[in-house]
C-alpha cells in the first residue's frame, strides 16, 4: 500500500488505521471495546438482548471503515477526505447529543471528540495542502521581468 503524499491524506490514513484496530478489537474481543468506551461488561445477558450483535455489526463497521479511510489516503481522493470532514462534524453532534441526552455515558464523549478532532485535522491537512501548493508569484525587478522558472518555485 502507498504512503500518504500530502497532511490531509496522512489525517485520513492514521483515522483509517485506528478505525480498523478498534473494529479488529470489537470482533475479537468486545468486552475490552466496552470497557474502552464506558460502557457496563455484563456477566450475562437477558434474552432478547442484542447487544452483542450490535456490537459485531458496529466493529465490522468500523474494520470495513478503516479499510475505505486507508484506499483512500493511498489514492489521493480529496473529495473523500473533504466529505469525511463534514460527516465526523456531524458525528460528534449525534454523539455529543447522546450523551448530554444520558443516552450514553459521559466517557462515550471520547469518541465525540475524537470525531471532532480528526475532522478538524483533515480540514487543516486540507488548508495547509492547499496553501502549499500555490505557485509563488515573483515579482519583477527593476533589472527586468522575473523569469518563468522564478515564477513557478
């Protein structure tokens, strides 16, 4: 796999590989995710209780997730890393308002911070890519006019 050739692509490759750790974990071992998380480990489950399930399905979730993030930061598609800015905003709003609402427990805000966070990084990755890509403009001296190679440095 390719290495990120730019800050947002290296935003999105890290957010990637953490996405696809933490659904490893969730599948392999979904008392530590819990635990990780806030929430309560139950000895036992009620029937009817699906919390396993959901779990499983989040973690693939998260693992297939991780697996988009890093394809894309290995092809330079700034239209995913400029679309995953706006989502993870949009995810730390959901996810902070569960937690405000005492949906989830206060710790679950980790996870709403991490999305803003992650979002705010890849917005810089973005701003910093783009600033340094703009060609330096010379300015011309009273000897004559820049060259086309001072203009392009």
């Amino acid at each position: 796999m390719k290495l990120p050739r730019s800050a947002a692509g290296w935003t999105v490759a890290i957010f990637g590989l953490l996405a696809l750790v933490v659904g490893a974990v969730g599948l392999v071992w979904p008392e530590a995710l819990l635990r990780l998380l806030g929430f309560e480990v139950l000895e036992s489950r009620a029937p009817g209780d699906y919390t396993g399930t959901f779990l499983t399905a989040s973690s693939m979730a998260s693992f297939n997730m991780g697996v988009y993030y890093l394809l894309a930061s290995a092809t330079e598609w700034r239209a995913f890393y400029r679309f995953t800015v706006v989502f993870r905003l949009v995810t730390f709003t959901v996810f902070s308002i569960v937690v405000l609402a005492d949906a989830a427990p206060g710790r679950f805000f980790g996870v709403a911070a991490w999305e803003a966070l992650g979002a705010l990084a890849t917005a810089v990755g973005l701003w910093w890519d783009r600033r340094s890509a703009l060609p330096v403009v010379a300015v011309s001296s009273s000897a004559g006019p820049a060259s086309t190679a001072d203009a392009v440095r």
